[in-house]
C-alpha cells in the first residue's frame, strides 16, 4: 500500500487518503456511514435529541474492549473531543485543516451521565441533524488520547511500525464486532510515488493498492485469477468557477444566459473519457448520485453539451458579429469589445490532467466564439489566493467536501464565496439546513439547495474525482468504496 514514509501514528493528525484507510482497521467511530451515506451506529448503539435540539444524548456500547484490555466508556469518546479540538487549533494556527475539525465548530460541550458512564451528553451550537456526520471520529483512550499510537477498539491493533518502511498490522481477537478477523495480518508498505507501488504491484509484491492515477486505468474491469479492480469515491468534485462579479458573468439574467452558454459548450463525457480515461462521476450538483441527498432532477437538469443552443444564447447576448479569429465581438460606447475570458487552474502534483482539461476547454468556447486565455498556476497557494481575492474570470478547481456534507462555505452570502454569488433565497435554504433537526428535513433542505444552484448555475459542477482498487482478492462486500475508508470489510474476508 502507498503511505507517506514520514507518517506519524496518531490518527487525528494524519490526513493522508491511504493512511487514513488504514488507520480506518484500528479506530472505531460512534457513527459510520452506511452504502446510502446515511448515519448509522457503531460505538454509538443509539441517540436521542432532547427538546431544545441542542442537546444529544449517545448510548455508548458496553463490553468493548481496548487493544490494551481497558473497557471502552463515555470519558473515552469525551477525551477524544478534547483532543480533536487541541489539533484543530494547532491545525488552525499553521493555517491547516485537521480531517476531524469540523467537530470543533459543532460541539460546544460535552459530559457523562453521573449514574451511568456509557451515556455521552453532547451539547452543540445549534439544533442540527449534521452533528451525525461529525461523530465519525476515531475514538482514542482517554489515558492516551494525546499520545502517538494509542490503543483502539477497531479489528485490527499496530503490531510493528519502522517509518519510510513498514506498518505491521495483526487482527483483534477480541474485537466486539465480530469474529477474529481472517485476514489475520495486513503489512502496509511504503512507496515514493504512484508508479512504483504499480510495479510493485504488478510484481506481485504487494496484494492491494489504491491510487488515483490514471495509469492504474488498464487494469479497469480486470477480474482474474491475477487481479481485480474495483472503481472507489472520493469528496474531491473539480469545478469550473465563475466570477459573478464581473459584468460579463453576474449581471442578472444576461450573466444566467452567459453562464449557459458556456456550460453548453463544454463536452463533459469527452473530457470524462478522453482526460480522466472515466475515472470521474458526472454529477451536475454538489452531492454525489447513489446518496439518499442527491437530487435526481437538480442533477439531471445540468446544461448538457448543447453546442448550437451555446451560440443561440451568444446570439442572443448580442454577440453576433466575429472578428478575422473567429471570436465574437460587439460594439460599445467604447468601441469594440471582444468575448474574452482568463481561464485559470492548477495542477496537483504529479499529474497534468486539469492543464489537459484547461486546454480542451479553450478548444470548446472557441467553437462557439469565446476567445480563451489561459493563466497557470504552479502551486495550490498561489490558486487559492487568486480565489480567494477574485482575481479570475473563470477557474479550473476541485473543492474538497468533509464526510459532513455542507455546501454553506461555497454558495452563502453572508460571508463572500469564490463565486461572489449572492442570493438571499439560497442563504435562507442554507440556514434551514444547519438548522435542520431530523432526517426529513435535513434531505428536504439538501434537495432545496441543488434546486436552486440548477436554476443559478452560480458555477460548473463538472465531476466527482474517483480512484481505483487493485486487489489480488476480493475482499470488500461494500458497495459503495469510499476514499478514507478503503479497506472497509477486509476484516470479514474468506
């Protein structure tokens, strides 16, 4: 498996993909997310949300035990929420993001039943059915929920650990889930880069990896007595972002039609097939398909690749006359204008695929008369710090969900957004949603959102980014894989 060689053993810290799924074995959460992505128990046997909305009550699972024999109680999850919020704010201060912090901005205290100390009492800001979400934090002993590798409750304990090398893991045999693991030990192995640990797989030695890496593509569909591979999600959907605050793109309605004719123009399946060799989703709204909160028909609504209905619009704008380079002109009090606009993006490192997709896309508004220039930036900071400021007319970007699925920070207007969209209807939505105290009304909310970003097309949703499983065996019964947690199942192999 493909881990960093420099990782450290303390789960709230580490926020790599692969050592996530493998820390995943270890830890135990009070809640998991099932194949729906919906809130189910794990430590958490049940809850209950007394009549103020603020305040849950957890019944913590008894007879579950620690690595180290200690039996699992509420003070345990307590001290894990403490600790959460010391990373967080270490996090914070180096201007980083911890994989768990968003708890910090949801729970507010926390305490144990005096006659019982398997009941959690959890106290949040806000009444909030998203708290569920939140709780999928590993668990840590409360004696050493601040040290490196301390005990969890998970099927598999560390057995052996030399960094850049190796990570020994040997199944639980009393884990409280189940029976002893079959797969009775997991050796993690350390690789610099996707194409070693594939040659290493391709070696035969090693008998699983994840990447994301389009090379892994030729083993697709693969099933034999050699190899097997199998598609996983990610919370990573690449976006095409637009400034609002230009008049050419927010003015109302025309900046609506605008926005349209672009998303016409741009052949999605072909920069599916064609860039990501169809290692993407298509979604058209923020919530991926096959979750009980996507919006089919918000979904479905997205413009489709509609190049003449593109020009109709352009037409329409006013943008009926071409210049000696085929792009669109018209004329103003100034004189004339052509139908211009930077188009910005960023490469993650190691590959080149959204620099492919940037290119493809200026071919694609070319065809309809939208002259391109494209900007590159080498390094994410650089990126940010154009986004962030505005300074862009429209960019290539991918925006990263937590496991709590919360649009707010990219669509609310009570702070400033990418986009610089401003709706008071959807800021009122996006208030009910983290507002919202029961299932019902949390998808209800959901839906409202995806609604409306179909009717505003604020930006371009284009793909949820996937990755890819090769395995010698077929180990998973999940059906739905999911980045961080790769490896769920493993320990029910036969």
């Amino acid at each position: 498996m493909f881990v960093p060689a420099d990782m450290e053993l303390y789960p709230l810290r580490v926020m790599d993909r692969d050592a996530v799924s493998i820390f995943d074995l270890v830890y135990d959460s009070l809640i998991v997310i099932d194949d729906d992505m919906r809130p189910e128990p794990s430590l958490a046997t049940s809850w209950e949300v007394l009549s103020d909305g603020k305040t849950w009550l957890f019944s913590i699972r008894e007879n579950v035990y620690f690595h180290d024999g200690r039996e699992l109680t509420a003070y345990d999850v307590g001290a894990t929420i403490n600790a959460i919020r010391d990373t967080a704010d270490a996090a914070k201060a180096n201007n980083e993001k911890g994989l768990y912090a968003l708890l910090s901005n949801v729970v507010t205290a926390w305490s144990v039943d005096a006659d019982n100390d398997h009941t959690l009492r959890v106290t949040t800001s806000r009444p909030y059915y998203g708290l569920l979400y939140a709780m999928t934090f590993p668990v840590l002993q409360a004696q050493s929920a601040f040290e490196a590798n301390p005990p969890g409750t998970g099927p598999y304990r560390v057995d052996y650990y030399k960094p850049g090398d190796t990570l020994w893991l040997r199944g639980n045999e009393n884990w409280w889930g189940g029976p002893p693991p079959y797969v009775s030990e997991l050796v993690c192995k350390w690789y610099g880069s996707d194409s070693a640990a594939l040659a290493a797989f391709e070696a035969e030695n090693v008998d699983i990896m994840m990447t994301r890496s389009t090379d892994a593509v030729r083993y697709r569909g693969t099933v034999s007595n050699r190899a097997s591979s199998y598609t996983y999600s990610t919370r990573q959907l690449e976006c095409l972002m637009t400034h609002l605050a230009i008049p050419l793109l927010g003015n109302k309605e025309k900046g609506l039609q605008m926005r349209q004719a672009i998303a016409h123009a741009i052949n999605i399946p072909y920069l599916k097939a064609n860039v990501y060799q169809g290692m993407v989703l298509e979604s058209g709204t923020l919530q991926r398909p096959g979750s009980w909160l996507y919006n089919e028909r918000a979904g479905s609504g997205f413009p489709a690749y509609k190049p003449d209905e593109s020009r109709a619009l352009l037409d329409a704008l006013g943008w009926t006359n071409f210049n000696e380079n085929g792009f669109r002109i018209r004329q103003t009090e100034s004189g004339l204008q052509e139908l211009s606009l930077r188009l910005s993006y960023y490469d993650e490192a190691g590959n080149s695929m959204r620099k492919e997709v940037a290119n493809q896309v200026k071919a694609m508004l070319g065809e309809v008369g939208i002259n391109v220039r494209i900007i590159p930036y080498g390094k994410f900071e650089e990126a940010a710090a154009k986004l962030n400021v505005g300074d862009y007319d429209l960019f290539l970007c991918a925006i990263n969900f937590d496991v709590l699925p919360d649009p707010t920070f990219l669509l609310s207007s009570v702070n400033t957004n990418y986009a610089r969209y401003n709706s008071s209807e959807m800021s009122k939505i996006l208030q009910a949603l983290r507002k919202a105290t029961d299932a019902a009304d949390f998808q209800y909310q959901w839906f409202e959102v995806q609604r409306l970003m179909a009717e505003d097309l604020p930006f371009l949703p284009l793909y949820w980014r996937e990755g890819i499983m090769l395995t010698r065996y077929p180990f998973s019964s999940t059906r739905d894989i999911r980045e961080f947690e790769l490896l769920r199942s493993i320990e029910a192999y036969k």
